[in-house]
C-alpha cells in the first residue's frame, strides 16, 4: 500500500505533454558547476517513461508516488547504498525536471530527496553523488558528534552555519574551525570562503568549531594543565585596553608599536567588533594568507577584554618572524621598522581589492592640485582598499622641476607614515685635553665647537685659536686603556670621533715623535711564556715625545723621559740611591744570566759609586755642546783609538756601558750621553732606529757615528772651544772592573713595543737595532718598588678645565613644527645626479585619513573642511619611547584610553597612570596624532586615582599571569 505524498500533488498535464516536457528539459541541460540535479530509482523512471509512451491514463503501467526505497542501505538513516552505477540503479535528472515530476505524482512520505550538486572537479564536471561525510562537535564538549553531509561544492562557511544552528550557539559569537583528520593532528579552516574541494575535507573527517573566550583568548590555547590557575585570573576585571605585554626576550620594541596601535580607536573597534572577519583576503600574493591579521586580532580582542594584567603575544612573534625573517630570534629592533612592517601586512591581509588592476598615470598638465588629487586618491583606492588606508593613508605633492629643460612635473604620492628630519645644528661640540710640551704644566680640558662634517685639521685649528700653538703643531689620538687606540690624520673626518671617545691633543716640534707608553713590572719573572723577561701591564696617560732628529741613546731618552715626566715623577736624592749587589754564594753561571737579564730589562745602564774604587768624569763645554739645545742630548760616537787631552783628564769610549746616575743633573747625563751606547738615528726615510743592544755599539754603528760627527762638529768645536770626547784609558778599564758588582737601580726601563704596548718576540733582544715606522712605539717598564716611591699617580692625573669649559653646554630643544618645516623646505637638486630626474623642492599635505603620525597644520592643500573647520587639527594619542644606544637600549609608550581618555605608561607587562606633563620627553620616537573631528568624547568616566603619577594601572610585573608560559595547546590545535 503507498503512503501519501510529502508533497502536494498537482493535476498533471496529458501523457505526451508530460513526454515532451521531460525529455526537453534532459535534452537542454548540461552540467554546469554549482547546479542542483536529483537521483530517481531506475525503475520507477522506467515505469514512467513507459506509462507516459501509452498515452493510457487508465494503463496498469501508472508508477505512483515517486519511491528510492531501493536506492537506500537502510530506510532508518537513508544512508546511499555504495557502489551504485548511473543508468542502472539510479538516473539524475535537473531540478526543474525533479520539480515538476514531484508535482505530478509526489513522493513516498518521510523519504528524502536526494538532491546532489554538480561539481567542478581537477579533471572534469559531473553530479557528486556521494557528497562528504564529515563528523561535527564542539571543542568543549566533543564527545557529542553529529553526522552531516556536504557537497565538494559548498563553502566552508555553509558548515560554519550548520553548526551553529546544530549546537545553539549564539548569533554573531565569533568562531573558528578546525579540521581534525587524526587523533592528534589538527589544522585550522582558516578561509571559511573556500569550498570544501578546495579545502581539502575528506568523508569520515572531524570539523571543530570553538568559541573564543570573553576574556579574547580560544579554547584551544589554554592548555589542560594549566587551568586552576588560569580560573583563578578569570575573577579579574580591569579597565579595557589597559593591559601589559609581556616581554619575550628583548621585544619591547614590538610592545611599544603594539600598545600605540592599540590605542588607535578606528583601527581597534574595527576588529574589536570582527568586522575584519569579512574581510580577510586569503587570496593577495602580496599578503600573508591573512595570517598577520587573524594573529593582531588576537592580541587586540585579549588587551581589550578587560580580563588580563598582561596578554603573552608569543602566537603573534611567531608570526612575525615567519613572514619577516628579519624579527626571527630575539634580537632588539626598532620599533618603527616593525611598525612598518605591521602595517603593510595588516594592508594586505584585509585588502578588499582582490585582483589589482594596472592604472596608467597622468601627468598633471596644468591641471588644478584638487583634481590631481582626487584623481590620484581615487587610483590610490582601486588598488589599495583596506581598513589601513581608511585610517592611516594620505597623499603628499611632490613637485619636480627638471635642471635642464625647466619642466615641471606635479604628483599626489600615497604615504601610509613620515619620517621627518630634525633640525639639526652644522656644528658640534667637542671636548679634548691639551697637552703641552711644557713638563710641568697639566693637560688643560678645553670645549670645542667644530664643524660637524669637518676634518681633525678644523679641530686643530679652532684648539689653535685658544693655545696660540699652530694647527700643523698638533697631534690628534684616541686614547683608550693607557695605550694611542688610534691617531688621527689632518684629513680624517670628524664623524669617526664619537663623543664617548677621549680625545688627546699633543703639541709637538719638529723633532721625531715617539709615542711613550707606561708600563709596571711584576715582580717575578714571567717563566709561562718561555721567556726570562718580567711580565708588564699599562697604566697612566700615554705621551706623545719630541726628540731630536740626530742621535740618541737610551740614557739620553732616560733623562729626557724624566724631564717630559718631572710633573708627578720625584728624582731620587744622592742619598736614596739604591744600590744591587750580586748575590754571594752563586756561581759564575747564575751571575752570567742575572747579568745578562739585568742588562736587558735596565738596558744595561749602570753607574759606579766612584769615591775611592771609580773615578768620575769631569763634565766640560763639551758636555753642554751636546746637550741638544735643551731639548734632548744628542750624541756623538768617537773611534776607539781617538784621544785627546782635556783639562789634564782623560776620557776614554771603548763600547762600554753608559754610565748614568738616576737623577743627575743635565750637565751630568749629557757627559754621559757622549759615551757609546744604544741610538736612536733618524734616518733618510724620517723614521727613527733604536739600539736594542745593551752593549757598545758595532764598528759599522760607530763609524756611522763618526761620519756624522765630521759632517755636523758643534760650534765650540769649530772654534777650537770644545774638545772632542776620549776614548777610556786602560787603567779607566781595570777600575771599573771592581765595580761590576754593583750596580745603580734604575727607576724604569726602556723598552720599544708596538702600538698595542707589548714587546714582540725577538724585538730589542738580539742585539741589532731595529727601525721604527712612521710612528715609533717606546714603553718606560717601571720597577714596581721605584713606581711606588717616586711616581704620584695623583698628580699624574690633574689637569686644568679651560674657560671654554666653563660655559654651559645647553642641547638644543627641537620644536615638532621645525621638523614638519624642514621637511616641506625646497630642495635644490645638484645636476651632477641625473637619476634623479628631477628634484623635490616642495611637499604638501592632502589630509584624506583621520590618523597622522605628525601634527601637518599650515602644510595642507585643502585649508577648510565640510564645517568651516581647519581639518589640520590634530590631537596627540600615542608616543613610543625609545631609551638608549641605536643598538640597544629600552622601549616604553604612552597611549590614552578611547574609552575613559586617561594617559598611561606601557613599559612590557607593567602598566602605571601618566599625566600629560609627563609625556614630552626627550625619548619620543613616534608621535600618532587623531584628527579631532574624528575624536569622540569618552564613554567612561576618568579613574578617581589618576592624578597620581605613579599608582599602578595593574600590578603585574611577572609574565606568568596569562597562564599560557611552557604549555601544549589541547588537541595540538594551536599548529598555526
């Protein structure tokens, strides 16, 4: 027996028209994507056919009620039977054709329709007959699943729609899905506007829908265990978008953009109200899959619910790293470079064009700026349209005028931000100490204002006017841990001298100069090294020394340095003088090696008591001939068998030792200096060599040092006034014998070293001389005991402050409307740089958005708005801080609420009340100025405690209180 229609029955048409009218709607259509057909059972189909072909109304052959009982696995879940084969158990006929065939004879009751869609498939079009199967639940309560079919062709927002309507959830809640296809891996249906083809869901698959929190986190990013203590922070209840950040490992940069966006009203209630969710484009190449915006919104909904101290945007770093490599890691960065980054991205993300047409641009042509402009900002926006542009983008004019030909080119360019220039000043101040070639007087601290792209000669010249000594007189150095870091050349820009560095200005002569560095020794020898030498370190000022350009030995240098150091450097009395006796009980092998080290390490100077076992020498005008002038003693060398009789005594040379007493007077060291000893002789190339040996010198040495004397006799002795100096006599040499013995201690040692202030290998042991370069390096090695007794390191350090340092050095305030001035000033272009094409003397402002960075009043093309108001007037909302190096260096905002309009400071997870006072400060890196049309009036009342500059917002300080540190989301659904 048939059961009655689900549908009302119609009285058909005659027989043949029936015939007709089927057969030409199945002649007429073909599969077209996106189309409805339906199956019908074969049977009855053929049962019709052949009821309507005998033209009988009457005819046994009537088929009834339309029937696919045999189409069915079973009649309680309607399930398809597998396997089915077109044209033997089922045809598929249009819906027109179901339609009507329905309202002829109806269908068995109860019995679905089986209504399938035309799919376009990789390879072809044809009628999906078995659509997907997929498993629907909920993220909260998944043990309740719900079975559910959809065609290929559907989008996946249609099984958004399911189930939400399957599982009451509220309208206008926002949700996402997750496709699950294993017990473990799940990925997100990002694109709920792709079908389910495309989307990759298969029959026998699970979809998880999941709400997002009230306090903007989702489900799925709150791990299991973790969720007592994320409870017991739900009680929480804080002003909205008063929020900290947590700082991951140096991102207060990102924080501090972060916070200044947040606290742009038109760009935070666009997403606050999922306006953003209609307008993802997945689909950009130039965007990030819709990614960047999807992870902002997170932040955003989770700072604004009111419900955290700190929000931990760890899901959105990672995102931006992804699509930036360059923020990968935790390295400091600055913040605008993010800011720009993020706002493109955001641009793209929501970008409502999705195919960018090519727009060919037209030349001004005299054409008034209003119409240019309207016309560039309308091409701007078939191109660009997104809720960035709404708020943050405008144009600028830019004019160019081509140097050659005089043409004038007008264009409205696009710009989203500005960075404007500051105002700075040509020239720069700089403080140097002044060392003079006086030895008692003290460096002298002097205020130099320079020319900022000058040279060191520019320096020089302007210390010059001060000292009176001349430019080309001066030495500019760094010095840097007791040692020359570098010397600077009379061309070298001042650009490579920080203000950090301690700059040195030494006046020298025209003699060679030396750079003398102070060392210590140890008091033990420095056996880890494998040599017998003693260790050493720096200490003090280094100095830079002018000798004469003729010879001079290390006891000359002695007294010269003792001279150059007479400031803070007490000469030992007669009566102080320290004696060394060899040790007794040692045999001859250890006093060969103490002698030895002792020559090397006292450069072999040494001077005998002289009272009754050593005689002395006489000083004579000789002795004052070769005192140099007073500027230092050079030295003359005789030949071995060259004597003459002065005053009945003789003087004999014979390579021996210098004999030196520390602390003599002038006459006394230069007597001595007329000995033979090591040198140092300035040779043809201006560079200086010094006699490492300890000994005499070679007869090559000697011979030099005759020629010299022959070529350059002093004036008494060209007068016949001063006699030569004479070699040792015999019997000179046998006294001294007995005095070998004992030997006078020296304060220091000179030793020649390389510009870092260490002796390299070999250098001044082997007995050769060794040559120096442009610039020779000599180290004073101060015996410990004789720097503690004869060096004040207090006086060493004085110095005198110049009148130039007196005056107050101001830094300069820099207004914010210089800096927009500076920016709109002509610019001429040079004519040598072709590829410009033509300069850019002058830009305005076309104000088209209700967000600037900068404050462009008095710059705008359209003066008047719609009210007869100024649209120039813009109010500051947000700074981002920025403390320190360019490198380094710490991060923090101000940003005022939209809601209740109270100022606070954002320094990472720790929030405080601000006053407007104290927002002008001198680290404000980006300013974010609302158009005050734009702003509206707070909906909240100002905090009763506000006034009170340092009463905390929240009381967060750890990042620990989001509850989502070192947890595994649930289901590993946070694989995004």
């Amino acid at each position: 027996m048939a059961t009655t229609t689900s549908a009302a029955v119609t009285e058909p048409p005659g027989l043949e028209t029936q015939r007709k009218e089927i057969e030409s709607l199945l002649q007429e259509h073909e599969l077209r994507a996106g189309d409805t057909w339906y199956l019908v059972e074969r049977r009855w189909y053929e049962q019709w056919k052949e009821y309507v072909e005998t033209g009988d109304q009457n005819s046994s052959s009537f088929p009834g009620q339309i029937d696919n009982t045999e189409l069915f696995e079973e009649l309680d879940s309607y399930h398809l039977k597998e396997h089915l084969v077109e044209n033997e158990d089922f045809v598929l006929i249009p819906a027109e054709a179901w339609h009507k065939l329905l309202a002829w004879y109806g269908m068995v009751e109860v019995q679905p329709a089986l209504e399938r869609k035309v799919v376009d498939m990789p390879s072809l079009v044809k009628v999906e007959v078995y659509p997907v199967e997929i498993f629907l639940c909920l993220h909260s309560n998944m043990e309740n699943v719900v079975t559910a079919q959809f065609s290929r062709a559907d989008h996946i927002h249609t099984i958004q729609k399911v189930m939400m309507k399957q599982f009451d959830v509220v309208e206008g809640a926002e949700t996402r899905l997750w496709m699950k296809s294993s017990d473990t891996s799940c990925e997100r249906l990002r694109n709920v506007h792709v079908r389910v083809l495309d989307s990759c869901l298969s029959s026998g698959m699970t979809v998880i829908m999941e709400m997002r929190n009230a306090d903007g986190t989702w489900p799925s990013s709150r791990p299991q265990i973790m969720r007592n203590s994320v409870e017991e922070h739900d009680s929480y209840r804080g002003q909205p978008g008063v929020s900290g950040l947590t700082n991951l490992g140096n991102t207060c940069f990102m924080n501090s953009a972060l916070q200044c966006l947040s606290n742009t009203p038109p760009l935070t209630e666009y997403f606050l109200r999922n306006a953003y969710l209609e307008e993802l484009n997945f689909t950009n190449p130039l965007g990030m899959k819709g990614e960047i915006a999807e992870a902002y919104a997170d932040v955003i909904k989770q700072m604004w619910s009111g419900m955290h101290y700190s929000v931990v945007p760890r899901i959105f770093k990672t995102k931006v790293g992804h699509f930036a490599s360059q923020f990968l890691g935790y390295q400091q960065h600055d913040s605008q470079e993010l800011l720009s980054f993020l706002l493109d991205g955001l641009h793209e993300d929501l970008n409502r064009v999705k195919n960018k047409e090519y727009i060919e641009l037209r030349d001004a042509a005299g054409r008034p700026d209003q119409e240019v402009a309207e016309e560039a900002w309308r091409n701007h926006r078939r191109r660009n349209d997104s809720v960035i542009v709404d708020t943050f983008h405008g144009l600028f004019k830019s004019t160019l005028v081509c140097p050659e030909c005089r043409k004038v080119s007008v264009t409205f360019d696009p710009f989203c931000y500005l960075s404007v220039p500051l105002p700075v000043s040509k020239d720069r101040v700089m403080e140097v100490f002044f060392v003079s070639l006086d030895p008692v007087a003290k460096p002298v601290q002097h205020r130099l204002v320079v020319p900022k792209a000058g040279k060191v000669f520019d320096l020089c010249s302007v210390l010059s006017e001060m000292t009176k000594i001349p430019a080309n007189q001066m030495v500019v150095a760094d010095v840097f841990n007791h040692r020359f870091y570098k010397l600077y050349h009379a061309d070298e820009s001042l650009s490579c001298i920080l203000d950090r560095d301690d700059i040195f200005v030494y006046e020298e002569g025209d003699e060679v100069v030396l750079a003398l560095y102070l060392r210590e020794r140890s008091h033990y020898r420095d056996y880890g090294s494998g040599s017998s030498s003693y260790g050493t370190s720096l200490f003090g000022h280094p100095l830079l020394m002018t000798v004469p350009r003729g010879q001079c030995s290390r006891d000359a240098l002695y007294h010269l340095f003792l001279q150059r150091l007479a400031r803070y450097v007490r000469p030992p009395d007669p009566s102080e003088e320290v004696e060394e006796e060899d040790e007794e009980g040692e045999d001859d092998d250890d006093d060969d090696e103490e002698e030895e080290l002792y020559k090397t390490q006292t450069n072999g100077v040494s001077y005998d008591d002289g009272e009754d076992d050593c005689e002395r020498p006489e000083p004579s005008k000789r002795d004052h001939c070769c005192d140099g002038g007073g500027q230092g003693p050079a030295v003359t060398q005789t030949q071995p068998d060259q004597t003459q009789e002065s005053g009945g005594e003789a003087q004999a040379d014979e390579g021996a030792s210098s004999e030196v007493r520390a602390g003599c007077s002038t006459e006394d060291s230069a007597s001595a200096s007329c000995s033979a000893g090591a040198s140092v002789d300035a040779g043809a190339s201006g560079g200086a060599s010094v006699d490492a040996s300890a000994t005499g010198p070679t007869d090559s040495q000697q011979g030099a040092g005759h020629q010299q004397q022959q070529q350059q006799p002093c004036e008494e002795e060209e007068r016949g006034e001063c006699p030569p100096c004479l070699p040792q006599t015999n019997e000179r040499q046998a006294k001294r014998k007995g005095c070998e013995a004992r030997r006078r201690k020296l304060l220091f040692s000179i030793q020649a070293v390389n510009s870092n202030g260490t002796t390299e290998r070999g250098m001044g042991e082997d007995g050769s001389a060794f040559s120096f370069s442009s610039q020779p390096y000599v180290a004073m090695d101060w015996d410990p005991d004789m720097k503690k007794k004869y060096y004040n390191e207090n006086e060493a350090e004085k110095y005198v402050k110049h009148q130039s340092m007196e005056v107050p050095h101001q830094q300069t305030t820099v207004q914010l409307q210089e800096c927009i001035e500076l920016f709109t000033t002509v610019e001429t272009l040079e004519e040598e740089n072709p590829w410009y094409y033509c300069p850019t003397p002058g830009i305005s402002i076309y104000p088209t958005r209700s967000i600037l960075h900068l404050d462009f009043s008095g710059c705008l093309l359209r003066k008047t708005g719609t009210n007869g108001e100024p649209p120039s007037r813009y109010d500051l909302i947000a700074v981002s801080n920025h403390y320190g190096g360019l490198r380094d260096g710490h991060y923090t905002s101000y940003a005022r609420n939209k809601d209740n309009g109270q100022w606070y400071y954002f320094d990472d997870s720790k929030v405080t009340y601000a006053r407007e006072e104290q927002i002008v400060t001198n680290a404000a890196y980006l300013l974010f100025y609302h158009r005050q049309d734009k702003i509206r009036q707070p909906t909240l009342p100002a905090p009763l405690d506000s006034s009170s500059p340092t009463q905390p917002a929240n009381d967060v300080t750890s990042p620990k209180h989001d509850g989502m540190e070192g947890a595994t989301p649930c289901v590993n659904m946070e694989t995004d």
